[in-house]
C-alpha cells in the first residue's frame, strides 16, 4: 500500500510537470500566430520595466563578491527579490507589456561554449513565467553585458560587447570575432531554452549598443554600424536556426543607443535603415522585426535632474525646448512607420522632481502622441530615480501617473 502511494505522488509530480511545459508551448496563446510584427506592436498596448533587477551587475559602486548568488545579484542595486504578486500587480493595473531586462556575462562560463548557467537560466525562466501566464507581452534581452570601464570601484574593465576600440583605432579582427562568437553562443542558449513559448516571448538582441572613448567622426561612426549591423545579423540568424517557436518569433533590433540622432551631425538612421529600398539593413526572411528604442524626451523636462539650471519641471507644451523635441521624436518614430517598419519605444520615462500633476501632462500629451501612431510605449521603473512600483508593499508611488499612462 505505502508502494501504491509513492507511485501515485511519483504519477501526480510527473503529470504536474508535463502541463506546466504545455503551458508555455504551441498550445497556450496560439491566437497571434499569423499576425504581422506591425500587427503585434498594436496590440501591446502600455508596458513596464523590471529595471534594475536581473540587469544588475559590477558597474554601479557595489561591492564586488566572489560567486556570487543569483539573489545577490538581483539585489545588488537595491530593489526586492521578484514576486509573482509584483507582476499580478502591474497586470492588475493596467498594463499590457512587461520588459525583463538580463544581464548574463556574471553567471556565463568562457570560451568557447560561454555557457549560462542553469541557477541564472532558471531565475529568468520563473520571472518569464511570471509574465507569461498572466497572458501579457514580455520582452527578453541582453541588457548590460556592454564593456565598461569602472570608475566608481577602482580602475579595471568589466563586460565584453562593444563596437570601437578608442580614438579612431577599430576593434581588432580577433576582438570582432570573439564578440560575434559570444553573442552568438548567448543568443543560441537562450533561444533554445524558450523554444515552446509562443509570439507573446519577444526577444530584443541587444539594448543600447554603443563604445567609450571614440572619436566622433563620419569613418568611425561606419564602423560602429558596420559592428553593430552585423550583431544584430548574428542575433537574428542564431533565433531563426532554432527551433520550436525561434524561426518565426519576433524580434527587435536596436540602432545605436537605442536612437536614431543624428550624431555628430552624421545621418545614421541612412547607417541602419537602406535608404534605397526603405527596409533595414537587417535581413529578417520572415520579415518579423520591430525596431527598439528609447527616448526620454523632452529631456529637459524627463530626463535632467532638479539641481540643473536647464531643468524643467513644468510641462508647457509650448515651451520651446518642449515642442522641439517632441516633435523631433515623432519625427523620428515617423521615419520608420513611414516605410513600414514597427517600433517599439522600449524605454521612457520623466524624472520625479515632485510634480507628479506636471508628469501627468507628460502623458497625456507626449506620451498620448507616441501610442496614437501605434507605438507601445514601456516605461522604465529602476526603483531608485524612476521609481514607480513600490515592489514591497505593492502600491503605485505616484498613482495619478500609473492611471494617466495605461489609459
């Protein structure tokens, strides 16, 4: 009899088991399968960021630990473990889109197999779950493997992706190659874990891809987007390869910095987009990519802190620098739709300087003109300066902006 029990818990874990990975296959939310990327973007709707949490790593003033645990790092910038409750809560109030920003070289082995380890693949997969099953978008990438040089704890390097060495001296040939390599090895894991989870998994390749150090200048700017170019090429043709869901998912590819600005005074949207044919210069044979950007605009009144003498904290839609440059990023966003590529404005946000009354204007006027052109908008929440959730008592700091955002 005791034989029969154990056997039956055996039967009922393996049974358990085997619905939780048909969940998240062919068979859960299939009703988006034939739809366009174009299509996908405008159903999105209203996102937030899980920002500073899994992206967390060495190149804020933190102490370095040795081996460090996956709860470690996901604190490491202060915020609380994830919850499910904290995602049922974004879900509950409104929004759509959720974006997990990873970062993964601390828990990635070396060449030539760069392999994730399994307690950080495992810790991404729950938080995935988190989104997935309360039937929302969520956008998964590689956040802040970016090469930086660390100031804030003494001299030294962390991070390996870049796209110039400095001044104008290039990456070398074999740099270039160990980069592609390990993009590709990190792209060619994740696809392959996430496999069965359907259109409503969007990966994101890279997140704001740029170098330090440079020389601003039009031969330097050709090669970053050569780089650059080519690893979004790499990201794409590594998903397409795998299989389950990988060959037909969408995807977003991201310019420098995750803008397009004339840097410089150089044209670099002609650098990521043919001018010719109207079509990025990444090729895609399902035609399923949207464009990721991010703008935190207008800036002086989003993005610049309080202290500064250009910092703006009432919102005039007249006011000069306000006008301007929203209109020079509805331009920008334009530019894309015009030639029927998708974007997705994976990150903004407006700094608290106390006037939530003022931020509300914000949305209702800027951020209101970017969703009317079909734009999914997701605002970036890092707990700290652009906090919004309180992830510990699951409360909105400022609910008048929550409310104004997902209406």
């Amino acid at each position: 009899m005791k034989n029969i029990i154990i056997y039956g818990v055996i039967l009922i874990i393996m049974i358990t088991s085997m619905t939780n990975c048909i969940d998240k296959s062919s068979s859960k939310k299939s009703d988006i399968g034939d739809l366009t990327s174009m299509e996908i973007t405008r159903l999105m709707g209203t996102g937030w960021n899980l920002g500073n949490t899994l992206d967390a790593h060495w190149n804020k003033a933190a102490a370095w630990i040795t081996n460090p645990s996956v709860n470690q790092i996901e604190t490491l910038w202060g915020n609380p473990i994830t919850t499910k409750a904290m995602i049922d809560k974004v879900k509950e109030s409104g929004f759509n889109t959720i974006r997990v920003p990873v970062t993964w070289y601390i828990f990635t082995g070396s060449a030539p197999d760069y392999a994730i380890e399994d307690r950080w693949m495992d810790r991404v997969q729950e938080i995935v779950d988190y989104v997935i099953d309360n039937g929302m978008f969520c956008i998964l990438n590689i956040h802040h493997d970016d090469y930086n040089i660390i100031t804030e704890n003494g001299s030294g390097v962390n991070g390996w992706l870049r796209l110039h060495d400095s001044g104008t001296t290039a990456l070398s040939a074999a740099e270039k190659q160990t980069i592609n390599e390990r993009f590709a090895k990190l792209w060619q894991q994740i696809a392959h874990r996430f496999k069965d989870y359907n259109e409503y998994l969007i990966f994101e390749g890279i997140n704001e891809p740029r170098s330090e150090g440079f020389t601003d200048n039009a031969a330097v700017w050709a090669e970053q987007y050569s780089v650059l170019n080519n690893l979004n090429q790499i990201f794409v043709d590594t998903v397409r390869a795998g299989s389950g869901f990988n060959p037909v998912r969408h995807l977003m590819v991201t310019p420098y910095f995750a803008s397009i600005d004339p840097h410089g005074g150089f044209n670099t949207l002609s650098m990521f987009v043919n001018n010719s044919t109207g079509r990025l210069r990444i090729n895609d044979p399902q035609n399923r990519l949207i464009v990721s950007l991010h703008y935190y605009e207008p800036y002086y009144f989003a993005g610049l802190a309080a202290g500064d003498s250009n910092s703006l904290s009432i919102y005039d839609p007249n006011n000069s620098h306000i006008s301007h440059n929203r209109g020079r990023v509805l331009s920008i966003l334009n530019e894309f739709l015009s030639r029927g590529i998708p974007v997705i404005m994976g990150e903004t946000g407006a700094l608290d300087k106390g006037n939530e009354a003022e931020r509300v204007k914000w949305v209702n006027d800027y951020v209101r003109k970017v969703k009317e052109m079909g734009i999914p908008v997701i605002i970036w929440d890092d707990g700290g300066s652009f906090k919004l959730l309180d992830r510990r008592n699951l409360t909105w700091y400022y609910p008048d902006l929550i409310k104004a955002f997902v209406e």
